[in-house]
C-alpha cells in the first residue's frame, strides 16, 4: 500500500431527528404570520429567509461524521489512532442510556442522540477508557472494528 492509502471500513452521517427541523419549520412559519399580519408582507418574508438560514445552521452543527479506516477512528471533530482501539460492543437503546447515565465513566467520549442505540468503543488509554457513539447501525459500527482489528493484528 502507498503512502497516504487507507482502506475506509466504516461511515456514517449522523443528523438529527427530521421531527426537529418539522418544529422549527412550523415555529418559523407561526413567527412570520404573526409578523406579516403585524408588519407586512415583505416583513414576514425576511422572517422566513432568517428563520429558514437559521435551521441549516443548526441543521449543519447538529450533524456529525462517524468515519472509521485503518488508521483512525473520526467521530465529529473527535480522532482516535486506530492502534488505541481495542473492542467494541453493539448496545441497544436502553444499554446506551445506563452507560452514558448511572454507569458512565467521567473519562469516557461521548457523541449521543437519546434514545438510540450505540456502540461501546473500548480503548486502552487509561485517560479515556471508552468511547460511546450513537449509530444508526451499530452491529455494523461494532463488526467494523472487529475487523480493524483482524486488520491491525501482527
């Protein structure tokens, strides 16, 4: 393999729940009649350019990357050298919940959308013991590392 060649092993876009931007659109909208009625047309207009501007915003930090290949491990703006994962582990909803709540470790990374499943990512950094990821797949997330690993193994 050349230098600078990685073999890609996983990705995902995480983005939030579309009910969210539904919300927002329908607040939007009840803020631009108000205003239109109030103001006028070209007022509730600027209202909807300003409000539609303001969801992607937040539509674009609320989003976040999972990339995993067979030198790092990239979630969000967060990195993690493929050599420092040791395991991971599939979790479902409820699992997630206890381990980012009552069972959490302070020390622990975590990039998590309630309610959803996620996967464990163990490390041996005694500094940061585990990563948490919500995924979409996460069995798939989870099979991704085994075979980083199988990958990485001397």
């Amino acid at each position: 393999m050349a230098a600078g060649d990685t073999t890609l092993l996983y990705v995902e876009r995480s983005r939030p729940n579309p009910l969210w931007l539904a919300a927002g659109a329908f607040v939007i909208a009840c803020i631009a009649i108000a205003y239109g009625a109030m103001l006028g047309r070209t007022a509730g207009t600027l209202v909807v350019i300003a409000g539609i501007a303001i969801l992607a915003v937040i539509q674009m930090l609320a989003s976040w990357n999972i990339t995993l290949d067979d030198t790092d491990l990239r979630v969000g703006s967060a990195s993690v050298a493929a050599s420092h994962i040791v395991g991971a582990e599939a979790l479902d909803a409820q699992a997630a919940r206890h381990l980012a709540g009552p069972g959490a470790d302070a020390r622990a990374v975590f990039k998590l959308r309630g309610g959803k499943p996620a996967v464990r990512i163990d490390l041996d950094d005694p500094r940061c013991p585990y990563w948490l990821v919500t995924s979409r797949t996460p069995d798939a997330l989870a099979a991704a590392v085994a075979a980083l690993q199988r990958h990485t193994a001397p």
